[in-house]
C-alpha cells in the first residue's frame, strides 16, 4: 500500500470523505497527524490575539501572539487527546472496533476545515481591521461580524461531519450510533461557538 502525501490527505477530506475516507483510515501509520491541530492552535492563537491587541502596535501584538499561539496550540493537541479518549470510550461501549491512534488519527484530520476556517478568518479581520476607518456604517460591521460567525459555523460543521463518518468507519457503525459516540464533539463545538468571547 503507498503512502498518501499530505496533499492526498487534504483532498480527501475536503472533497472526498465520504467515498474515500476509508483510504486514509486504513494506512499503517497515520501521517501529519499533529500538524492539523498544531495548525489550528497557531492561526487561533494569531486571530485571538489581533482581535485583542488590534494591530497598531506592531510590537505588543507579537509579544501577545506569541503566548496566544503558544496557549491555544497546547490548549488544541489537548483537546484532542482528551476528546479522542471520551469518543474511544464511549465507542468502545457502544462494540466499536477502534483503537485510540485511529480514534486520534480521525480527530486530527477532521481538523482541516476548522484550520482553512482560521486562516480565512484571520485573513477577514486584517481586512476587516484595515478597513475599518473607511467604513462608516455600524451596519456593515455587523454584518462583517455576522458573516465570519457564520462562516465559523460553517467549518466547524464540516469538521464535525467527517468526524461523524470517520468514526462511522473506524468502528464499524451505523451514522446513528457514530453521530451518538460523537455527539459530546458536537455539543462542545456549539458551546465553544455560542460561549467564547
């Protein structure tokens, strides 16, 4: 069996997950399994940071990126361990046939959507913020918020749906019983969308 590249790896789960996922799933060793969340930690940690500090100081807006990225790159590779063990346990408990380095494996790369999803949000608040003086409107703003909201939502549903066939996979269910073993991401996800500042 050859290896998949890391462009095979982003191809199938962007446009062929459904069909294909199987491919990636069933390789030895699971490629650039940290790359996608370190990734999302890196760009979260940028994107957090430039909505806190703004970008006119050039010089405080890297000393509070670095400990952002820093923090939500941790803050990310732990959650996914963390939540690769809760959806193994409770697959486990449901006769799913997977072992935790699929489980993480899965998690990992269903993590590619959220990370186009950052880089785009990042690259609509510098826009956005170097735009901002010459839009006078408070309604325009909002609807620039609203559309990266949106769009967040978006992302994270793409990833919460290869997540779900994934483990559809990996452990031999149903969509019924995968979307219950996963329903905990789901609801993780929502509140992290609703509750974050």
């Amino acid at each position: 069996m050859n290896e998949i590249t890391f462009k095979e790896i982003v191809s199938i789960i962007l446009f062929k997950p459904t069909t294909e996922i199987d491919l990636l799933l069933n390789q030895p060793k699971f490629k650039h399994v940290y790359i996608f969340p370190v990734l999302y930690g890196i760009f979260l940690g940028m994107y957090l940071a430039a909505g806190q500090v703004g970008l006119s100081n050039l010089q405080h807006l890297i000393s509070v990126s670095i400990g952002s990225i820093l923090s939500k790159t941790l803050f990310v590779v732990l959650f996914c361990f963390i939540y690769s063990w809760l959806v193994l346990f409770i697959s486990n408990s449901l006769q799913g046939t997977a072992n935790f380095n699929m489980t993480f494996g899965l998690m990992s790369y269903s993590m590619i959507p959220m990370v186009i999803g950052s880089i785009l949000h990042l690259v609509f608040f510098l826009i956005g913020y170097s735009c901002a003086p010459l839009i006078q409107s408070d309604a325009m703003l909002t609807i620039m918020i609203r559309f990266i909201f949106l769009s967040q939502f978006v992302f994270v549903l793409w990833s919460v749906f290869i997540l779900v066939i994934g483990n559809a996979f990996i452990n031999s269910f149903s969509m019924t019983r995968s979307l219950i073993s996963s329903a905990g991401l789901i609801i993780l996800f929502a509140a992290w969308i609703i509750f974050r500042k």
